[in-house]
C-alpha cells in the first residue's frame, strides 16, 4: 500500500505499514492500523491541560 503522503508518515508508523506490506495484510486492516497509530500519536502530543479539558467537555456535552 503506497501512500500519497509519504513524507509527512511518522517514521515509526511507516515501518509498521512495511511490516504488513511483508506479511501482507489486506489494505482495509492497513488502513485501520494506519488511523489508530496516528490517533495514538495525535494524543500522545496533547498535554495533560488538554486532555482534562477534552474529557470535561466530553462529560458537559452528554
């Protein structure tokens, strides 16, 4: 599976990708491997203000 965006890929989600092209996963469980690593990377960044503020809202907006 090629992505457009390679250059902007996470070094360490790229080798991830390369591990399931060398087992070859189906690209729809690439895909879903793709979106939980960058989610995960996404909330790693976020400091922990942040997160207290997400999950309040997400606990007001229920």
């Amino acid at each position: 599976m090629v992505f457009e965006r390679q250059k902007s890929i996470h070094p360490t989600i790229r080798k991830c990708l390369q591990h399931l092209d060398v087992i070859k996963a189906d690209d729809k469980t690439k895909q879903v491997v793709y979106m939980y690593m960058e989610t995960l990377l996404r909330e790693s960044c976020i400091t922990p203000m942040e997160r207290q503020s997400k999950e309040s809202e997400h606990y007001i907006n229920q």
